[in-house]
C-alpha cells in the first residue's frame, strides 16, 4: 500500500502531533490527519475499485489527466483524490515553528524578483488566504514558463490540474483551524506562517525549476 499509487494508505505525519504548537494546536493535527485525510483515502480507493486502468496511475498523473478519467466515476476519483494529495502536500510543507521564518535559498531569490521582498509577498499571499471564500486552499506555485503565482483552488481542487506545480499551500477548510481558532481565519494564517517549512518549499522549487 502507497501514499502515492493504489491501493493507498495513510503514512503518519512526519512529525509529532504536537510539533506545531502552540501555533497549530495537537486536537486539529490529530483530527485533520486521521480522521479527515482517512476518509479521503477511504473514499479514493473504493472510486478506484473498479478500474483497473486508472489503478496504474499515480496520483499526480489523474490529477493532471482527468480526461483519462472514467465518465461515470470521474467526479468521485479527482474530488478525494485531491482531498489526499492536498492533505498530504499540506502536512508535509510544515514544521516545528520558529519566532522568525521566512524563504531560503534560491526560492527567496525568486520571490524577492517577482514580489519586491518577502514581506511584500507573505503581505499580498495573507490577503488572498483572506479573500478565499467557503472552503478551499492557497497555493504559491510554478507555472509551465517558471514564474510564480499565488493560485486559489476551491474543495479539493488542484493547482496539478491547471498546469501548475505547488510550492507552498494553506488549507483553508474550516476542519484545519476551527477547534482553536473558531471563526477567525485571520488567527490562523498568521500562526501558519510560523510552520512553513521553507527547506522543503525551496526543495521544491528546485524541483519544478
């Protein structure tokens, strides 16, 4: 069993519940990973069950194929689907939280080109975590011509499936911080900026370049 190809499985978090507090509270993380990021999973595995040809493909290949998808069960495989690589792109793009965390290595380059300096960026990127309505995420991401974008995706929408590839993200689904933050979103973002982990964002990066 696979996080990444069928029939999938959930890995643990790689880090302990409670390495994000007190930015990210241990009852969201554990609720968030094993209970909502499980029933996603649940739920892909049994859309795929009977199609042995979606069944070879990895996740990010229906993501970025849906046309290859089946008619019939095509809305239920790209909505979980999405639903386990967002969580799964989500949990691993965090860290035990410093004080003081910003963008490293050619990553920062990049953002102070396009953006002026972090600040600007993280500036611009909480408005628009701000502005998403209902329920969704907020991507810094890569385009086919290697510059970035701040991409909005609605339920579990994927930049994947609009040519981009994802950097960073925010969850912004109730689920992620209502238990600590209730209804102030605005608590949230700025406590996440403290566990974004930007070695692996830079990784990434890298990757997409």
């Amino acid at each position: 069993m696979s996080e990444n190809k069928y029939v999938f499985a959930m890995n643990d978090l790689p880090y302990e519940y409670n390495a994000l507090e007190p930015y990210i509270d241990t009852d969201t993380m554990k609720y968030h990973h094993d209970k909502h990021l499980n029933t996603y999973i649940t739920n892909l595995n049994k859309a795929l069950e009977p199609y042995p040809q979606i069944q070879a493909m990895d996740l990010e290949q229906i993501l970025k194929q849906p046309l290859a998808l089946p008619n019939v069960g095509s809305v239920a495989i790209m909505r979980n689907a999405g639903g386990v690589y967002n969580h799964n792109f989500f949990f691993n793009i965090l860290r035990a939280g410093r004080e003081e965390n910003a963008a490293v290595g050619n990553l920062s380059f990049r953002i102070e080109k396009q953006f002026g300096n972090f600040e600007k960026f993280k500036n611009l990127f909480t408005e628009e975590a701000l502005k998403v309505f209902g329920s969704g995420y907020l991507w810094l991401a890569m385009d086919s011509k290697c510059i970035l974008s701040i991409v909005p995706t609605t339920n579990q929408e994927t930049p994947l499936s609009m040519g981009f590839q994802p950097i960073i993200t925010i969850d912004l689904w109730e689920h992620a911080y209502y238990l600590k933050n209730q209804n102030r979103r605005n608590e949230y973002i700025d406590a996440w900026w403290h566990v974004v982990n930007w070695d692996i964002a830079n990784r990434n990066y890298a990757a997409c370049m």
